[in-house]
C-alpha cells in the first residue's frame, strides 16, 4: 500500500528582532501582524512557539502573507506589480501613438476629401462657364440665323410679288405693254 504523500511545511523560527528588522518595522507592528496572521488563519497552525524566548514559527506562507500585509499597509509595490505597470505604461502609450496616428488619419483624409470636393466644384463651375459660353455663342448664332431666315423670307416674298407683278404684266395684252412702255 503506498505511503500518502504530505506537503512538507516550510517553518522560519525566527527571533521578533529578527522579524522587525526582516520588514523594517517596529516591535508592535509585528506583534499586532503576527496576532492578527494567527488569528485570521486558526487552522494553519501558525503560533508562538515559546513564549518565553520570544521565538516564533511561522510557515513559509504565512511569511507571505505577512510580507504582503506590511506591502498593503506600506503601499509598496512589488516587483512584478512594478514590471507590470512599466508595461501598462507602455502599452499606453502604444495606444496613445495608435491614437494619434488615427487622428492625423482621419484628419488627412477629410483634408483630402475637402480638396477633392473643392476641385469637382471648380471642375463643374468651368464646365458650367463653358457651357454657358458654348450657349451664348450658339444663341448668338441662332439670332444670326434667324435674321438671314427673315432676310430669306423677305427677298423671296419680294421675288413673288416680281413674279407676280411680272405674270400680270404678261398677261395684260401686247397693246397694253406696249402702250405702258412709252
């Protein structure tokens, strides 16, 4: 039958000094961290080991756990919270430069847009001058057209009334002619 496997326990048997100087803090602050680790934690068997020489163990977590109260109390940070806001702080700026990137972005493109509605507006204001002035010229030239037509129809109503005028002399008699000439 296999023997079950146990967790072996880390214990520090440490001196209150030694603790105090450990985390840089005063007797008292120890004392009152240590009562309160004992405390919250009654099933882990951290305790004063003996009184009277001052000497406590404490498992190895629970020096963890005592490191990271003075952290709390004292706002430290450890090193990789450090290394984890340096590259928080870099990743901000990342998305920082990716924003402004973006910005000069979009803003170059409404730049662009603005040129390129500002250039069809000129485009369609010179073909519009040039249409107006192809209209002028052709209305112009329809004017022209109209009176050489009123010019046409004038000589031709005059070239009717000769004709006319000639087929009535022609058929007045020859007497009549003859008499009309002299």
């Amino acid at each position: 039958m296999p023997e079950v496997e146990k967790t072996i326990d880390v214990y520090y048997d440490m001196d209150i000094a030694q603790i105090c100087q450990h985390f840089n803090k005063s007797r008292n602050t120890v004392d009152k961290a240590i009562a309160k680790l004992v405390k919250d934690n009654p099933d882990k068997d951290w305790k004063y080991k003996n009184p009277e020489t001052k000497r406590i163990t404490i498992k190895a977590e629970g020096v963890e756990k005592l490191s990271t109260y003075f952290r709390k109390e004292k706002h430290e940070v450890s090193a990789v919270e450090m290394e984890l806001r340096y590259e928080n702080e870099k990743l901000k700026a990342i998305i920082e430069e990716k924003e402004k990137a973006a910005n000069q972005i979009e803003q170059l493109y409404k730049e662009r847009l603005l040129l390129e509605l500002e250039k069809n507006r000129q485009t369609f204001l010179l073909e519009n001058q040039t249409k107006e002035s192809k209209i002028s010229e052709l209305e112009s030239e329809n004017q022209k057209l109209k009176k050489e037509l009123s010019e046409a129809e004038e000589l031709k109503r005059k070239n009717e009334d000769y004709k006319r005028k000639e087929e009535e002399y022609n058929s007045k008699s020859f007497f009549y002619r003859l008499m009309h000439k002299i």
